[in-house]
C-alpha cells in the first residue's frame, strides 16, 4: 500500500503544472480527469470527485493535481466556495425564502440578526435574477445576489 501510495505520490507532481484550478469546482483528480469536458453534469462529477476522495486537500498540502496552496481566502471566495458546494440545496432555500443553506449563507456573508429576514426576502424575492440560466454557475450567483444586496437600503452594507 505505501508504494502505491508513493507511486500515486510521485506522478501526481509531475501533473502539477498541467492544470489550473478551475474556477467552479476547484483543483483535485476531478478537474484533472475531466479536464476541457463542458456542462453541469461534468462539473458535479468533478467538484464530487474532487471533494469526496479527499485527493484536493492532498493536491493543496502538495501543490499537486492543479492546486496552489498559497495565498488568502477572502470573504468573497469564502462565500463563493460555500455557494459551490450547496448550489442545488440554496436554491430550494432562496425559493423558499428559508431554510438552513440560506440561514448558513446568511452566517457566512456576516449578515447581522436584525437584517436576516430581509436578507431572505430579498432572496426569495429576486429569485429568478440571483439563478437566472438553469446552467448558472456559483460565481455567477454569488455575484448576482451580492448586486441585489448592493442595491437594497438596508442591507448595502454587507456589499462585498
């Protein structure tokens, strides 16, 4: 077992300026296996394989597989990677205009207690604009719905 694991070791540093990271699904086995393949399908199998094999914190610890364990996670990011990895589940929240994906993304974007009803609100109001395609990428909808927040009086304030 260690050989294997030294010989997946060993050939995955050689892969490791094959690929960026892409921007949806991150690095890992998933971007690397479904490199240059198009759609939502294949970005879930690649974000699924990249998260639930464990093989991207390895990529990340190493700089292998596409990663770069360098730099800062910003809010933003933050929240982006939060709305990656709950797409499906946020959507049925924001329709709703609650639920837990949309109370935790409320945690997460540091909307104070007093403002989380309209944060719901807003959401569940602009539904169509935050998930506008039904191919809409997280990038995309943390940047509609940070738009919408920009634009509303009360909760401008928690703009990124």
């Amino acid at each position: 077992m260690k050989k294997l694991l030294a010989v997946a070791a060993l050939a995955t540093f050689g892969l490791s300026n094959v690929a960026m990271a892409d921007e949806d699904i991150g690095c890992g086995l998933g971007s690397m296996v479904f490199a240059g393949k198009e759609g939502k399908v294949f970005k879930v199998l690649a974000a699924t394989t990249n998260g639930t094999s464990g093989n991207q914190t390895f990529g990340i610890t190493f700089g292998t597989l596409g990663c770069d364990g360098t730099g800062t996670i910003t809010s933003s990011e933050k929240l982006a990677m939060f709305i990656d990895g709950n797409l499906d589940n946020l959507a049925r929240d924001m329709a709703k205009g609650e639920g837990e994906t949309l109370a935790t993304l409320s945690e997460v974007w540091g909307i104070q207690g007093q403002d989380k009803a309209n944060f719901a609100k807003l959401a569940q109001g602009n539904f169509a604009k935050v998930f506008n395609s039904e191919n809409v990428t997280s990038k995309e909808v943390f940047a509609n719905l940070n738009g919408l927040v920009a634009q509303d009086a009360t909760l401008s304030g928690y703009a990124i």
